[in-house]
C-alpha cells in the first residue's frame, strides 16, 4: 500500500508539513488509514451515529495526536 504512487505523495507532504522522517509519516498514515477503515465499518454496520463533522474532527484530532506523538519519540 506504501508504494501507491498516491501515498508516496502523501508522504512526501506529510515529511514536509510535520518535520518528521519517511518511516514516521509512512506509519501514521497507515494508522489514519487504519483508523478511518474502522470508521467506515461502524458507520456500514449502523453502530456509529456521528456526523461527517464529528468524524472529521475526530480524524484530524487523530493525526495531531500521531504527529506529536512522533516528535516526542524523534527527540
């Protein structure tokens, strides 16, 4: 999945935007999508009654808290 031509680019922003390595920004990646996926089947499964709002906040708050998690682990 690492080596979608898509994702490689999504790396490369996230190695720019956050400050972090490759292998960094490869596992939150996969963590996020990881996550949404789990999103996805509650929301398939009628076990999830959150907006689009909620969900996307919840992702972003997500990714913020993988990011900060990464710089403390680079320190």
């Amino acid at each position: 999945m690492m080596t979608y031509e898509s994702n490689q680019k999504m790396i490369a922003k996230m190695t720019e935007l956050y400050g972090l390595d490759t292998e960094n920004c490869k596992d939150i990646l996969m963590r996020s999508c990881l996550f949404l996926l789990g999103i996805g089947t509650m929301i398939c499964e009628n076990h999830f009654s959150y907006t689009d709002e909620q969900i996307s906040q919840m992702m972003k708050q997500t990714v913020a808290d993988l990011v900060q998690g990464a710089k403390r682990r680079s320190i």
